[in-house]
C-alpha cells in the first residue's frame, strides 16, 4: 500500500510497503527512509499536515507536509546546538523570542539558564504544540517553565509588534523554506529580527544544508550580513535523519563566553547529550567546499 504524507506543496513523501521515504523537491534525486512500526496520529492543520510515527531506531518521529522534524532518539543534536550555540555566546541573555520551535524542545534548552527572564515563543501552528505535548512530552516539558509566554500565530507578524530592542536572543526553529516557514528565510523577516534585538544581541536560524542548499545558505549570508553590521557565521551541527542540517549565529564566537554545563537551575532535565564547549568551536569549521562560499563573502 502506498499512503501520501506530504502536502499539496510537495505531496510525494510515501509510507509504502511500511517505510517512510521523506521526498521533496529541496533535495532532488535523494530520499532517507525509516520503517514504520506504527503511524500513531495523522491530521491535518489549517497550515500543514502533521504526522507522528513510531521507528525501531529513532523512536517517535513527528513528520511535517512530508518532511521529518525531529526524532526521540537525535533531537538533541539540533536543540542543543540552536540554543546553546547563541545563548552561551553572550554573558547574562535575559529575555529570549523562539520562532516556530513548537515542540517545546528549543523550550527545553533555554529553560537550563538561571539568567533568563522571559522565554517568549510564537509558533504558528497549534496542533503542532498539542501533538508534541501528547506524543513527546521530553521535548514538550520546555512549555512548563514558567517563564515561557506562548503566543499561537505567524513569527513576522509577531515581530512586527515587538518593540525595538527588546530581545538579548532570538532563536528560528523554523521549518524549511516551502510551506509557512518561507517568509522566515527571507530578508524583510531578518529586518524585523535585526529591529526586535538589543544591540549585541544575538539571532541564531535554521539554515540548511551545506550538502544540498548552499544557495539558501548564502542568500541567508548576504542578507544578515547587509542587515545585522556585525559578524555573521554559519555553524553546523549533525542530525543523522536530516538531509540537511546548520545554522546562523552573527557574531564570531567560536569561544563560549558562558558555560552551561555548570548552570544546575533545571537539573531535573538531566544533563546535555551532545553539546558542549568543544563542540560549540568545532561547529564552526566548515568543510573547504563549503567555506570557500560561505566565507568569501
Ligand atoms: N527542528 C526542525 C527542523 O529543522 O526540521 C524544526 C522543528 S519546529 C517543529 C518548526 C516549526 O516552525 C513548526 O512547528 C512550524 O509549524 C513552525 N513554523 C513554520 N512557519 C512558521 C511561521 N511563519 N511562524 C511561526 N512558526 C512557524
């Protein structure tokens, strides 16, 4: 049997004889399959469709228009990179904007520092936030602090009611570029990123793959770099059921100037899995194909 998964916008993702092959036009002539033990919800929300499946090696796996967002088992890759790469690159970050990250696990990772104030999260699709509660609460529990401010809508109209300066961090969880998370990649988005940040703060995006999307990555690069004045970086970070992977601090910090692991605010979290002070330099060196495009700017 042979079951569509994705949306009208890519509609080719398949579970077929009990594999998920994830198939898109951003990554042509290539599909990572996982075996479906179960397909244990399916819907569809006013923005995309939203599945959660269960795998013998990666455990639940919450699929998105087609398109794998996170897995139990290597999660922690992405949240910890995304988080901590720019949370620990400032001393002191207060208040925090998280854009899209509606499993709660970016959530999570800000929840680990005792200097924050206020984690405001506006993610634009809610059964996004009810499935992730319902199927991963590991990741869901960043929703329990209660310095998290949920705000259920699109991350630029969000941004465009944020009084200038106002965050020390801000974080996109986006999606990829096809689909709501389109406007987050484009450049009238990092101006109103660039107006909502304090000066010296920090913004760190979801930017791809080197492997297949080094056009996206640089396009994101020019822009920030026009926009944001300061330094921009592309770090990477690796997910083994992601086609694509990396991210975006603008400032050099190839030395954390904080270190996280010594924060026991939330221990009840356990410890980091993946980051840590080494891995935050080494994210930072980049394959010479890739530094050849990315650096040359
Ligand atoms: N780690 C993931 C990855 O890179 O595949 C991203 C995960 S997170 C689930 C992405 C979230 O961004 C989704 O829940 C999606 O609904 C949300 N999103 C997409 N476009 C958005 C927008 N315009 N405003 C706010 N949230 C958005």
């Amino acid at each position: 049997a042979s079951v569509s998964v994705g949306s009208s916008q890519d509609g080719i993702s398949t579970i077929k004889l009990g594999w998920f092959s994830e198939i898109s036009p951003m990554w042509p002539g290539e599909a990572h399959s996982l075996q479906v033990e179960k397909v244990l919800f399916q819907g569809k929300s006013d923005y995309q469709n939203v599945m959660v499946f269960q795998n013998s090696a990666y455990g639940k796996v919450l699929v998105l228009d087609g398109v794998i967002q996170c897995t139990e088992r290597d999660e922690c890759a992405y949240q910890e990179m995304i988080t901590h790469l720019p949370l620990c690159s400032i001393p002191n970050p207060k208040k925090v904007l998280v854009i899209g990250g509606g499993d709660g696990g970016v959530l999570r990772e800000v929840s680990r520092y005792s200097s924050v104030e206020q984690i405001d999260i506006c993610e634009i699709d809610k059964m996004v936030i009810d499935v992730s509660k319902q199927f991963f609460p590991k990741m869901a529990v960043g929703y329990e602090d209660p310095r998290v401010n949920l705000h259920v809508g699109d991350g630029v109209a969000f941004l465009k009611d944020v009084l200038e300066g106002t965050y020390d961090v801000i974080i996109v969880d986006s999606s990829d570029p096809i689909g709501p998370a389109q406007e987050l990649f484009e450049k009238p988005f990092f101006q109103l990123v660039a107006k909502a940040l304090r000066p010296g703060g920090v913004v760190c995006t979801q930017a791809e793959s080197i492997w297949l999307h080094l056009h996206i990555i640089e396009d994101i690069g020019s822009n920030c770099r026009q926009i944001f004045k300061g330094s921009v970086n592309y770090a990477w970070t690796s997910v083994p059921t992601y086609p694509r992977q990396g991210k975006w601090p603008p400032v050099d910090f190839r030395h954390p100037v904080y270190h996280i692991e010594e924060d026991h605010l939330n221990e009840s979290l356990g410890p980091l899995k993946f980051y840590n002070s080494e891995i935050h330099a080494a994210a930072f060196c980049l394959p010479s194909f890739a530094k050849r495009v990315i650096d040359n700017k």
